[in-house]
C-alpha cells in the first residue's frame, strides 16, 4: 500500500477538505476521522478509498465522493440522539458518518438492493455500527415504522421529493436531498409546523437514480 497507512491517509483527507473550506462542523469532521472509508470500498479499489471521489462498489452504485458526504453531514445538522432516515444504504459508509453522529441506535436506512444491504450490515456490524437498523425495500416509501424522524437524506437522485418521506420527517425537522434527472440539485427542505416545507439549493450534483 503507497501512501502510509489508512488511518494517516484519512487523516490527510480530511485535512484537506478543511483547508479548502468544504467542512468546518466539528461533529462532521470528527466523523470523517473516525469513520474507515476502506473497510466500505471493495478490495480492488481499497487503495484509492482515501481520494476525494466516488467509487464503485458493485451493482451499478457508488460510494460518494468524502467532500460530498461531509457537506450533506453539515447540511443536515443532525445531533445526537435525532431520529434519521436514510434513503440509499449503500455500501454504509455515509450511514456509519450519521451514525457517529446521531448514535447507530437512532438511524435507520433502506436499501433496494438486497445484496447491497446484507453486505453493508455486515459491514457496520463488523465496525461496531451494528445498531443500524437497515431495511430492503423501495426508498419512495420511507419506512413509516419508525417516523416520526428528526431528519431524513436521500443518497440517491430522485425526480422530486418522495411524499412519503416528507410525512414521515417531524415538524422542525429537515430533510436533504439530490432532486432531478439529468441535471440535480442538492436540496434542502426545512418542514415547518403546519407541515409545509421550506426549500434551499445548494447547487449542482450528480447521484445515481433511485431505484424502484
């Protein structure tokens, strides 16, 4: 392995994305330090876990980019002990970094993909995230057992905000995600009392699509 070892090479990462202004929160940076974005990505592209990109990790989906889910880490302003919602489990590395956050107890991600949702409990189980909860099923749909949430994100891009999502997300909560097709916006929905949302784009990105 070039570079020195993982926990260093993380460690640069990181620096790197406070020196360029793309996280200041404490809580986030500190669970980006403690989070091993390796242990997620396949073996084959282990070595390049610490470069600020996607990556592939099986059945046509990514491992976002560090930057990105340090910014959407940020956005969403989560504390400890918040109930979340996660859209798009993924291989769990996004879901570990909330889970440092808000407690692995209080998050709560579903996955359409079945064998991407066994391999990421496996993970974070392996890790110590064991107490996040994951369901395989359709994300549009949210997971109503357990709303109301304090905060929900979609790690994946859809045409608009699922309503499901939206109703199950308390009033004070927020709710983050990339809205659109070819061209997305990051947005972030701020639900007020009487259920309506609030909305603020925080520019261009590029997800993969949800599935269902």
């Amino acid at each position: 392995m070039s570079g020195g070892s993982f926990a260093d090479r993380r460690d640069r990462m990181v620096d790197r994305l406070v020196e360029s202004g793309r996280i200041s929160d404490r809580a986030t940076i500190d669970a980006l330090r403690s989070v091993p974005r390796h242990e997620f990505v396949p073996s084959p592209k282990r070595d390049a876990a610490y470069e600020d990109r996607p990556l592939p990790i099986g059945d046509d989906q990514t491992i976002s980019a560090p930057h990105m889910v340090g910014m959407m880490t940020e956005l969403l302003a989560a504390e400890a002990g918040n109930a979340v919602l996660e859209i798009g489990t993924g291989c769990g590395y996004h879901a570990a970094v909330t889970a440092e956050i808000v407690g692995p107890e209080n998050l709560y991600s579903v996955e359409y993909s079945e064998r991407l949702g066994e391999r990421a409990a496996d993970t974070l189980s392996d890790l110590g995230y064991g107490d996040v909860s994951i369901r395989v099923g359709d994300g549009w749909d949210g997971w109503p057992e357990h709303a109301p949430y304090d905060r929900a994100y979609l790690t994946c891009a859809a045409p608009e905000l699922p309503e499901p999502v939206a109703e199950q997300v308390a009033a004070g909560g927020r709710i983050l995600a990339p809205i659109g097709r070819r061209q997305q916006l990051l947005e972030r929905f701020d639900k007020r009392a009487d259920g309506s949302l609030a909305t603020e784009s925080h520019g261009g990105v590029r997800f993969v699509q949800m599935r269902g």
